[in-house]
C-alpha cells in the first residue's frame, strides 16, 4: 500500500488533504466544560498532521468520538479534541461545527496552506455507520467534496488504526474515492501485528484478560497453535475454572463457554496458565471487604475481582523468559484499588521483557495509563483494541484491505 512517505513525494503544499484520525478519548466534565482525560490517542496522532502541516498542506480530520447514534448529541462532541489538539499542536485548529454541511464546507474552502481543520463526530452523520452502501457512498462523496476531489489536488490519508476494523464511510467509502495512503501510525501497528502472527521469536507467551470469554474466544482460537504459554486471568478466567470442575461462587461466568474452555483445556493444556489464586469480594467497591483465596476455593456468594499475589508470582515467572509478549485485558477491576493489583502486577512483568512487548490497546492500554505506568516501558503499546484483536484472529480489516487497493 502507498504510504504517507508516497504522498508527500507528490508535495503537497496547498493541496486539501482529508485524515481520518483515532480521537477517541475519553471526556470529563467537572461543571466548567468537558475535557479530555488521557490524550495519548491525540498525541499519537500528531507525527502525521505535523508532517503534513509542515509541507503546506490544507489538513482536514475526520474523527469519532463514541457511539451518538447519527445524529448530533453534545455529549460526544469533538471540540474538547480540537481544543486539546491545538494546544499539543502549538497552532490553531480550526473546528466544523458539522461534519459536511455548511460549516464545514466554508472552513474547508478558507483552508490555508499549512493550517488544519478538525470536522465535528463523523458519527454524528447516519451514513457514516450506515449499513445501507447508498447511504454510506454519498457521505463519503461529500466529505470527499470537501477536498476538492482528485482533479484538484485531494487525497486521503488513513490514520485510524483504531477504526480499520470497521466498514464505514470514512474509513473505507472514502478511500475508494480519493488518491489514498497509508498513515505512519497505521503502518506502525500493522508491522507490529505481523511480528506477533509471523515467526516471533520465542519463547512466545500471550497473556488475555477482561470479562468474557466469548470476547476473546476467536484470538484464542487463533493463537493456541502458535504460543508457547497463554496466560488468562481476568473475569474470562472464571469460566476456566469453572470447565476444570472448581465452584466459582458469584463470579462471572459464561455457562455457555465452558465446553469451549474445557476443549482448549483438553487440547492445549501444557500451554494454558491459569491464576493459582485471586482475590474475592462480596461487592465491587472501593471500599469492599477483600480476601485472596484458592482459585479452586471460592467461596459462595463471592465474587472474584482480581488474579491474586501468588498468581501474579506465577505469571510473572512465566513471562520471564518470553522473546515475544503479547497482552490484552485486565486482570480485575483494575478501575478500583482493592482490585488493582494483579494487573499492575502483570503490566510490570510484560514491560519487564527483554523482548518485544505488545500491549494490545483497549483496556489494556487505559490500564498503562490509569496505573501511572510507563508506556515508553513497552515495546508496543496499540491504539486500537478491537482491531488488534480482529488482526490477530486472521480477519480482514475493510480499512486496510481498502488501502491495498490500487
């Protein structure tokens, strides 16, 4: 696929070119306007727009920001990012009040070399989401417009590693309608991803966490054959136990996963590990009454939280030797004190390896972040949870096979 590097050989001072950015961070606000909480999304995004800035082009970004349900909600609204991008840019920002209407045309057409223009939610337009290809191509088509189009200069740039794994308008409409590359961060995480289903080198230890089983079921399907120890704790563990015959009190549990959890335990039960204890609370608060019990030993009527101090022993023991670690998903409810230990815990030992380590976006990523770890600690740390995921299942992600298109 073409590159940023093919783009700006072209040059592209006073050319329109339309990026579309992962922004999605989260927002708080405490009465005096919503702001961004944990910048590093935006952060990641600014060697690209830098780049492109800095050889004169006009930068327009398409981005979302949850999930609005196609129509305007200010809930969701971009402008807390435009605000934070400026500031991390060192430049202005100016900011569409629309995606593709009014605003946003008269922006895009005042566009000046080397200035940029961040549109409001794509998301809050029905056809970028849509499921209807209509729909969706004339989205596409206008934000297109917004560049001018091909015959006067326009291009595509896809940044959003985040976003690939989804089929919408200005993820994959849009590139088959403009000139269209690849952006540095995507390029990035792509050629991380290849190492972990290539020929890593080994030993190759992946640790999963989270709460369900059924979310992770096909990366597990994917990566037994191809690890040397898979490592789960987390809410998904439970359900393990539970396929080894152990009682699991009110932990979580997916009763319709534990003949899956009981094969993978038949059939690659050298490789799995699974935490020797963990720590059980009758209530998920930051004040809950804690034990750390046997995880064959739960006792009724409470819930496991959290992988225990042995288990964390365990774990990190196993990762010790790793060349390769890949890890997605928290231990526990990481969000908590009384729950947080067993995934700083494991964070510590992935960013310990002397090899690569790849934290796999997602919560995973929130934790580095919410734990005031490190993240330079880690070989890799993704942008993009759900599309990782997806990469390392063999799937085909829309906005990267669109990309390879000629």
């Amino acid at each position: 696929m073409k590159t940023l590097d093919d783009l700006l050989r072209t040059g592209v001072k006073g050319r329109r070119v339309l990026v579309r950015s992962d922004l999605n961070v989260p927002l708080a606000d405490d009465g005096s306007g919503a702001r961004v909480t944990d910048d590093n999304r935006i952060r990641a995004s600014l060697p690209v727009l830098t780049r492109l800035l800095e050889a004169g082009a006009r930068v327009i970004v398409a981005a979302h920001l949850g999930r609005p349900k196609g129509a305007p909600d200010p809930r969701y609204s971009l402008r807390p990012v435009a605000d934070r991008l400026a500031q991390l840019l060192g430049r202005p920002v100016d900011f569409a009040l629309d995606t593709v209407g009014e605003s946003a045309r008269l922006l895009a057409d005042g566009l000046a070399d080397g200035n940029l223009l961040l549109l409001e939610n794509v998301r809050f337009n029905p056809g970028e989401t849509s499921k209807d290809d209509a729909e969706r191509t004339e989205f596409a088509r206008r934000l297109e417009l917004l560049t001018g189009g091909e015959d006067e200069g326009g291009a595509f740039v896809n940044d959003a590693f985040g976003a690939v794994h989804r089929k919408h308008a200005s993820v994959y409409d849009v590139a088959r309608r403009l000139p269209h590359y690849c952006g540095d961060l995507v390029r990035d995480e792509l050629e991380v991803l290849r190492q972990l289903t290539g020929e890593p080198r080994r030993p190759y230890a992946v640790v999963l966490g989270g709460s369900k089983v059924s979310d992770k079921l096909a990366v597990i399907e994917s990566l037994l054959p191809k690890v040397d120890r898979l490592l789960v704790g987390g809410g998904m563990c439970f359900t393990f136990l539970a396929a080894q015959g152990h009682e699991v009190g009110d932990s979580l549990l997916e009763a319709d996963q534990v003949d899956n959890c009981r094969r993978f335990l038949a059939e690659s039960g050298d490789k799995i590990v699974l935490p020797a204890d963990v720590v059980v609370a009758s209530e998920i608060s930051d004040d809950a009454a804690t034990q750390v019990v046997a995880a064959d030993a739960i006792p009724a009527g409470q819930k496991g939280l959290d992988i225990g101090p042995e288990a964390v022993r365990e774990f990190t023991a196993a990762l010790a030797g790793a060349r390769t670690v890949f890890w997605n998903g928290p231990m526990g409810v990481f969000e908590m004190t009384p729950f947080a230990a067993g995934t700083r815990g494991v964070a510590e030992a992935v960013a310990a390896t002397e090899g690569l380590s790849v934290v796999g976006g997602g919560d995973s990523a929130a934790a580095v972040g919410a734990l005031g770890l490190d993240k330079n600690a880690f070989g890799h740390v993704s942008t993009g949870g759900g599309a990782s995921l997806e990469f390392l299942e063999g799937k085909e992600l829309p906005g990267v096979a669109v990309l390879e298109e000629v």
